[in-house]
C-alpha cells in the first residue's frame, strides 16, 4: 500500500521540517508529501498542495 502525506505551514518564514520527519517516520515516502505555504483560513480546494493530493 502506497502511503501519502500532507503538510501546510501558515508562512514562509515556518519550516515544515518537523511535519515532513513525521510522515517519513511514519512510512511515507518524501516523493509522496505534498505542501502548501498558504493560511489556514483557506479550503482545501483552494490549496495546490491539496489538490495534487
């Protein structure tokens, strides 16, 4: 089974690192974390990350 992951920070200035450890802990691939730097304000649909996902 293909596992994937998702990570979202609110600013540039954030670092996902912590997010993306987790989901490589976990057994996701990196090729398979997709991302979004947008706020949480915003629906998923409106999030390329999400989508691609």
């Amino acid at each position: 089974m293909r596992l994937l992951g998702y990570t979202r920070i609110s600013t540039a200035g954030q670092d996902a690192q912590l997010q993306l450890d987790a989901l490589v802990g976990a057994g996701v691939q990196k090729r398979d974390v997709f991302s979004d730097v947008t706020s949480g304000s915003k629906t998923a649909k409106q999030r390329p990350g999400m989508r691609r996902l």
